[in-house]
C-alpha cells in the first residue's frame, strides 16, 4: 500500500484536487514529502500530454496510480444517464478518449461523478440500463489495452444513487466485466456506512484504489475519522493498491499535502513494522 495525492491537470470547480500550480512543480513537491504516487484529474484528456505527464512522473520518481474523470460532469455536464442519446454518447467517447492516456501512465480510470444521476422522469431501471451499456463498452474497449477501471460509490448529497460499496459491488456483479472494481472513498463512506472496515471488507474482490479524506473532506487529521482501524483493515485484506488523498486544499496544497501523509505516513510504518517483526512460520511444523 502506497500514498498518493490528487491533482487536478486542469482549472476546475471540484475543490478536492489541488490546482493552480505548474503540474511538473506539483508532482515534484509531492515527491519531495514522500508521496508515492501522484493521482490526475483531467477533464479532457485532449487538452493534456500524457508524455509530459509520464516524464514527469518518471523524473520525481513516483507513478500514476489512477485518472479521475469526473470534471466532465462537473464543467461540461457530460453523463452516461443523460436523457439526451447525444450527451451520453459524448460521456461514453470522453471515457474513451482516457484510455490512451491511462494505458501510456500505467493507470486505472475511475468513472465516478461521470456515471451521472437518475435523471427527473427516468426510472432507475432505465438509467441501469444506459449505464450499463456504456460502461459495458468502456470495459470492453480497456480490456483490449490490458487496462482496469473503478467505480466510486459517491454520498447521497452528491449523487441519487450507486453511494455505497453495496450498490456499486451489486452494479459490478451485473455488469460482468472483470476488468472493473470499485473504489470507497472514506470522505463518502463516513456518510453511507454504518462500518468503514467491514465495507472495505466486502469490497475485496474488487478493491482496486481508495481515496482518503477525513471526514470534513480535508486531510486527515483535520476531522474525527480514527484511520488506524481502516488502515489495519486494509493490510488485513491484502491491498497493495494506493491509498490516494482527494482532498480539500485548506488552508493550502502545500499544507494540506503535508498534514495528509504526516497523519498517514507512521500508520503504514507502523503495519509494515508489525508484519516485519513476525516470527517466520517453521516449515515441516509438527
């Protein structure tokens, strides 16, 4: 398990990925505290170079462990339960068009705020069905680069459905794809599940990436979120994914920043001690 930070490669509303700064400066100074990856949002992967990005990243010595998409929805509206036939398919070519780049990074693409609502007068059954297809499509089109996507269950007040690990791992099960998991975020989780630890519990089969926030959506440490147990509960699983901040930058990036893994850092030392100091198993025992 690896920490990483998100950044936005672009100006955008959404106020929990840092902004403003040249990106090669931004990953240079999460490599600098110690971050391990550096996760992008990127509204529109035409207006970027995943090249430069991948320089970058290679030069600062940290990875792209996954692309965020959901500025899309956020600045352009683009959704893949629009009732508007063109929108969704603009939605669907937008997550597309991610692939290149994300398979040029090494990264996962998250569908999150871009899977869209069910919209006014649409049935929920019938918003299943949009999405399916598109994310049925998208599945397919990643597989044939060897790449995965993840789904984040979001909280009520941003979105009307798919908020919690179950509903997102009951979405994965009807889809059927297996290049497609999930990703909790602990800012939405502390909203949608009575247990944080046992969610991610039942998120294992797909448990690919998580984001961490507390629970004001600032770094942690900033609210009453206790990461220990979560933190436990995750190297209980296995995961060897990234643990990425998507975060509020207050009361700065640079500050923000170096809270996150100043609060993060010792608790993953701390688990890799433990597992460290175990007796090794004696073979032939018995």
């Amino acid at each position: 398990m690896k920490l990483a930070y998100a950044i936005s490669a672009s100006p955008t509303r959404f106020a929990a990925v840092a902004q403003g700064r040249d990106l090669a400066s931004s990953i240079r100074h999460l490599a600098g505290l110690g971050y391990a990856g550096v996760e992008l949002a990127i509204r529109d992967p035409a207006q970027v170079s995943a090249d430069e990005i991948a320089e970058a990243a290679s030069r600062a010595g940290v990875t792209v462990p996954a692309i965020g998409t959901g500025q899309a929805y956020l600045e352009e509206g683009l959704a893949l339960t629009s009732p508007d036939p063109a929108v969704r398919e603009r939605a669907a070519a937008r997550l597309e068009a991610h692939l290149q780049g994300a398979e040029r990074l090494g990264a996962l693409l998250i569908v999150g705020l871009i899977h869209g609502p069910v919209p006014p007068d649409v049935g929920r059954d019938r918003a299943a069905e949009w999405l399916l297809a598109a994310l049925g499509r998208l599945a397919r089109r990643a597989r044939s680069r060897g790449l995965r996507i993840v789904i984040e269950p979001i909280n009520r007040y941003e979105s009307n459905w798919l908020n919690t690990v179950d509903e997102v791992m009951d979405l994965l099960t009807r889809l059927g794809e297996e290049n497609v998991g999930i990703l909790p975020d602990t800012f939405h989780m502390n909203i949608e599940e009575p247990d944080l630890s046992e969610a991610l519990r039942r998120a294992r089969p797909r448990l690919w990436h998580v984001h961490a926030a507390d629970s004001n959506r600032q770094a942690p440490g900033s609210g009453h979120l206790d990461f220990r147990p979560l933190i436990a509960a995750l190297g209980a699983l296995g995961y060897g994914g990234a643990l990425s901040a998507e975060i509020l930058q207050l009361p700065s990036f640079e500050t923000a920043a170096a809270q996150t893994i100043r609060t993060l850092a010792p608790l993953l030392s701390t688990r890799r001690t433990r597992r460290s100091n175990k007796p090794a198993a004696r073979r032939n025992a018995g």
